[in-house]
C-alpha cells in the first residue's frame, strides 16, 4: 500500500493551528519566489501554485507566507511512519513524501482491506495531512496509482497491467526534458509506452523508466529498507504565526502530543517526561520540562498537564516553532482504552491524574500521603509518604488530630484548666534524639482541648497538639 | 410517550442518574443521628460545597468530620486537606477509622495556588471529600467557582471558615456554625436547603449525641423549622 503525501510541506504548517487564514508555502530551490501549495482560503482569493510571490500577494494582502523547511516535513514522514507501525512492521518511507507500507500480512487482523484502507485514511486525516492512496501487489504499482485520481485497491496481479495502462504519463513524475520527448511521440498514458518495444524504450528514450515499469509489474524484484521507529520520540511542528497565545500554543501542542500518542501505542510504551521545546525568532527556546508519576502515552492526560504548566508560564516572545522530545519509554501495564469506564482501575488512573496536575503547579514536595511509624515519639510517629501508600495500624493513646509542626513553649497550664494525664513517653536514646515527657490531655475554662506535655529534664511545658 | 420513555429506559446501555425524590440527593451520613436529622440529604450534602464557620481550635471541629471520612476512606478516592494549619495527624485519624491510604495532603502557597488547588481536587472526581482552610482569599464568585467545582467531581467540600463572615451570601449548600461550652460541641445549621436554624449539642469526642436544645437560641429557628 502507498501513502502519498503531496500536501506535506503545507500541511506541516497548516495543521498547527486552528485558524484558516490564508497560508502559501514557497517553493526555495528556484531563485523567485514562487507559491508550491496554498491552503484553500488563499485558493478562494485566487492564489494557485506556481503563481510568483508578487502576483500572490497582489491578490491576498493578507497571505500568510512559510518558506519550505525539508527538516520538518522528514520529521512529519518519520513520526507518520512510527505512526503506521500499528498496521504493519514492513514499512518504509520513500521519498521525501510517501510511505510504502506491506500489508498483505495484517489483512485478516483488521477485516480485509477496504476497511484497514478506510481505518489508516481516517486517521490521517484526523492528523491533519493530506494523502493520496493505492494498494496494489507490487510497491511500484501501488506508487504510481496513489498519485492518480480516483481509488485503486488492485489485489490481483493479473490486473496490475490493465489498471497501469490507464495512468496518465504524468503520474510518473518525469524529467521536463523526458515529458517533452515522449509527448512528442504522441505517447499519453503509461499503456502506449508499454506497448513500445523494450530495447526501443530501454536505449533511445529513459533507460531508468524500463526499470521502474518493470519493478511496477512484478518484473523485477523490488527491496525496500525497512523503516525502524526511533527509540525516542521526537516531533516538531511550525506555527503558522507567531504567537505568545496559550491556547494557541496548546492547540499545535495537542497535535504533537497525539502524534506521540500514535507512535507509542504500537508498542504499548509511555513516556514518564516530555521537553517542550517554544523556539521563538531569535535567543534560545523556552523549555518547559513535565514529569508524570506514572508514564503514560495519553494524549489528553500529557494536555492537562502541559495545560497548567503554559498558564504558569509569562512568554516575553512569540514563538514560532514546538518542539516535543519524549524520555526514555516504557512498557505500560495493560490497560482498556475506555474512557468512560468507572472500573476501580480507571479511577486508579484517574486518581493518580490528579496528583501530577497539582505536582506540576505546585511542586513535588506538595503533594504527599501520610504513613505510620512504628515509634513512641509522637513527631516520629508519622511520616510524609508517596500518596495511597497503606500503613499498619499502631495502636497508641489518646492523640490529637492536630499535631503543631515544632512543640511550642508553654507558661505553666493554668489552675483552671483540666488536666488528664500523664502519659509518660520516653524513648529514642539509640538514635541520639531521646524524649522524656510527661503528656497531658488539657481542656480549657473556654472549652478547648489540647495536648500538652512536660520536659522531665527541662521542667518546661509545651504545646504539641490540637484536639479538633 | 411515557410508555416510550419508559422503554427506552430499560435498555442496559441507558444509565439512570439517580435522582431522590424532590430534588434532594441523600448526602453522606455525619455519623451523628441528631445532625442527620436536620440535614436535607440525611448528611453531609455531595457534590456541594458545606461552610463550617469556626473561630476556635480545639472544640472537636474536626472530629465533626470524622465519622463521615471514615465512611469515605470505602470509596476509591481522595480525601483531599488543602493547606491545613497544622499536620493532620495519622494515628489519631487512624483511631479514628479514616484510611490513610485515603488522605492526600496538599500544601499550597495561599492566595491563587490554594484556590486552584481546592478547585483542582473537587472538580477532579476523585475525591471525596475535600477539606480546607480559606479565608480572605474566598469572594462570592470564587465561593461559586468552587460550588460549581464540587458539583462536577460529586465532591464534598469543606470549608473551615471564620465566623464574621456568616452575614456574607454564600453559594454553599450547607453552612454550620459551632460553638463550644463545657457541655460540648454546639451545632447550629445556619443555612441549609428546606429548613435552617436547627440547633444542636453533640459530643464528637464519645459519638455521643443529645438531643436539640431548645434554650441554646434556637427559638426562632425552631419556629422556623416547624413551618416547613
């Protein structure tokens, strides 16, 4: 199967944004400036491809203009690969704008071909590039046909000949100089130069084409280098307009995001940090670095997480570019992808949600559990812990629900107050902070309890707990 | 049409969301009967914010709380504190029969990151129960914001709050105000749904409920209370 992508070098821009405004990439090899793709609210004010920069603008004064970078549409090719490595792992990038994928092997898997052909299509799309499609026994065939109009699932080789004879000359995307030469022969589709005789075509007119119409029919073997996904995920993705917008930058955000979401759900991995490189126009990119408690390759979740970080965040510049570079990966424990189901496991998920968003505003250290400790010292006699951890149960006497932070130095209680007591806990002389108090439960003449105890050695009190 | 809707409704891939009868949902028992009585929902209303008004520490304001966080640690979520004034502290919760598994204690700076974080916690779903200590910080339409919160992640939100604020409007379903005297822990239901102006003396410390007192200036909530 071939996926031809010959709306790339727009769509990598395009797809960054949600607004249309009207948008026309430059082709940079040629000396002028001359439009190669336009969206379609630059074709509505009559801009077209191939039309000069001038002429372009003379007709949207509004036309937004990206030259041509070759570095981001490989790295749209490569992550679309990674991407299509959940339908097979025979597949390879060819070209700068195609990808030849061999399916033959996954067809029952998804219920034939129309369907897995309807599947990889409506997620492309979904992704926001353009593509032109063809399955076809030979890798050269499906090729050629993916450029032409109209669908073709051809399945049999007996009918590769026929369905190739109908191409137009210009599906093979020739020389000028070859075009010329073979339109001068009066010859229109790819059927008339299949009916020349072969030292003819092979000697006087394009020794390579033979070649390629032979690899198309099954001829010729056909290797291909097999496309392996990288070991870390990386993508990057050029806003149409600067921008210091939040949203807006949430928004191509999002894109890169469920491009990695694709690319690892191949293999089931999860990424527990993600940079996110902001490349403004000029001085270094703003980083912003987000960590999970559990790795994950969940789109949304990493969304929410970016969320509050992007609010947080004051940009002194636009920024015209993102970068998202994933950590090391990890398998994730199987897990349904229902969203809506409430099975304790989903709410486990959820749960733990949570706690990164807030651990990503507020800090680590912010947010924590409480664990027992098996010691009389009441300050050590709990700890902070990793949220949801279990403790075993120590029993101890009555203890207050308050505990202050530091004891805090007392007057002598009040004759009025009631005392109960004393607890006497004493312990701690192997680690070197050994207590000696005498603990008291004292309510107040205006109803107050607290918990206060005496220094045996100092003979000073203490406040040390509130009972709430 | 009915007979429709009626049908429509036994298809198992249509969930019913429960709704009680006039439009009350039952809350989460407080674990005192005298309480409960008062209260609309039989509790501690979810998905709602509750204002304890409280101007003393130490009078058993949170051990108010704790039957019904022990019934909560059931549940597989959160019962989320929010920059509490001291360490809420696990043996004596546990002894009190809350899970500490259950308790997750986040520490804000005050201002915006408490109120983001209070905010964060109810809408998420997954907490129970959210516990926390605004004050200043609180004007109506952030009060609003976070009764919206509550309501989104079927939450229960408390809100310890000092006294002088009970004649400001609040979107709170529920607001108490409590007391103490040498007999123990006064409960006064200031605003609630349907009915307002009980008056109650509990002892949080033993479960121990008694029964309303009547002289505690409850005179013209009883009143009250009797027209409905």
């Amino acid at each position: 199967m071939s996926l031809y992508f010959p709306t790339l070098a727009l769509d990598v821009v395009r797809r960054g944004s949600c607004s249309t405004e009207p948008l026309a990439i430059l082709d940079n090899r040629e000396q002028r400036h001359r439009v190669l793709l336009c969206n379609r609210s630059a074709e509505a004010s009559g801009v077209r491809a191939g039309m000069s920069l001038p002429a372009a603008l003379a007709l949207e004064p509004a036309l937004i203009i990206k030259s041509r970078r070759h570095q981001v549409e490989q790295t749209a090719l490569t992550s679309l690969a990674t991407w299509a490595h959940a339908y097979t792992p025979k597949l390879s990038i060819a070209g700068s704008d195609e990808l030849l994928l061999e399916v033959a092997g996954s067809l029952r898997l998804f219920g034939g071909l129309r369907p897995l052909t309807q599947k990889i299509i409506d997620e492309i799309e979904h992704m926001g590039y353009g593509v032109g499609y063809a399955a076809a026994p030979t890798p050269q065939a499906a090729s050629l046909l993916s450029r032409a109009p109209g669908e073709s699932l051809v399945t049999q080789r007996d009918a590769l000949l026929t369905t190739l004879s109908g191409l137009t000359l210009a599906t093979l995307e020739l020389d000028r100089k070859t075009a010329t030469t073979l339109t001068a022969l009066g010859l229109e589709s790819l059927g008339d130069l299949l009916g020349l005789p072969r030292p003819e075509l092979k000697s006087r007119i394009a020794p390579g084409l033979l070649n390629l119409l032979d690899r198309a029919l099954g001829r010729r073997p056909d290797p291909r280098t097999l496309f392996k996904p990288p070991v870390r995920f990386r993508a990057c993705l050029e806003l149409p307009a600067p921008t210091a917008n939040s949203q807006a930058l949430l928004f191509g955000a999002h894109r890169l995001l469920k491009d990695m979401d694709a690319g690892l759900r191949v293999r089931n991995e999860g990424v527990a940090q993600l940079l996110m490189l902001m490349h403004h126009p000029r001085g270094r990119a703003t980083q912003i670095r987000l960590g999970l408690v559990q790795p994950s390759r969940n789109a949304e979740h990493w969304q929410r997480v970016l969320r509050v970080r992007l609010e947080q965040l004051t940009l002194d510049q636009e920024v015209v570019a993102l970068t998202l570079r994933g950590g090391a990966q990890s398998p994730l424990a199987e897990q349904a992808d229902d969203l809506f189901g409430d099975t304790p496991e989903q709410l486990g998920t959820e749960r733990v949600h949570l706690l990164e968003r807030l651990q990503a505003r507020l800090g680590d250290e912010a947010v924590k559990g409480i664990a027992l400790v098996r010691d009389h010292r009441p300050e050590r006699a709990w700890q902070m812990a990793i949220p949801g951890v279990s403790s075993e149960t120590v029993s101890t006497g009555r203890r207050p629900l308050w505990l202050l932070r530091e004891p805090r130095g007392l007057q002598h209680p009040k004759s009025q107050w009631r005392l109960q007591g004393p607890e006497r806990i004493e312990t701690g002389w192997w680690d070197g902070v050994d207590v000696s108090r005498d603990y008291f439960c004292a309510q107040t003449e205006t109803g107050e309890r607290f918990w206060i105890f005496r220094d045996r050695r100092s003979r000073t009190w203490f406040l040390h707990g509130v009972f709430a | 049409m009915q007979k429709a809707i009626e049908h429509l409704l036994q298809n198992p891939a249509i969930r019913q969301a429960n709704f009680a009868p006039l439009g009350i949902r039952p809350g989460r028992s407080t674990g005192f009967a005298a309480l409960d009585e008062v209260l609309p929902g039989a509790g501690w209303p979810i998905g709602s914010l509750t204002e304890i008004l409280v101007d003393r520490q130490g009078i058993g304001e949170l051990s108010l709380l704790m039957p019904a966080l022990a019934a909560a640690s059931e549940e597989q979520r959160w019962i989320a504190w929010v920059s509490p004034p001291h360490i809420p502290y696990g043996p004596a919760l546990a002894a009190k029969g809350v899970d500490l598994a259950r308790i997750l204690l986040i520490h804000a700076r005050p201002g915006p990151d408490t109120l983001w974080a209070v905010e964060q916690a109810l809408a998420s779903g997954t907490c129970s129960s959210v516990l926390s200590w605004l004050d200043d910080e609180l004007d109506n339409r952030m009060l609003r914001r976070l009764q919206l919160a509550a309501e989104s992640g079927q939450s229960t939100g408390f809100l310890f709050r000092p006294s002088d604020h009970v004649n400001l409007p609040s979107p709170a379903a529920l607001r108490l105000g409590i007391e103490t005297t040498s007999h123990g822990l006064v409960v006064k239901v200031l605003k609630c749904r349907g009915r307002s102006g009980a008056t109650m003396m509990l002892d949080v410390d033993h479960d121990l409920v008694e029964p309303v007192f009547s002289h505690l200036g409850a005179g013209r909530g009883q009143t009250r209370q009797l027209q409905h």
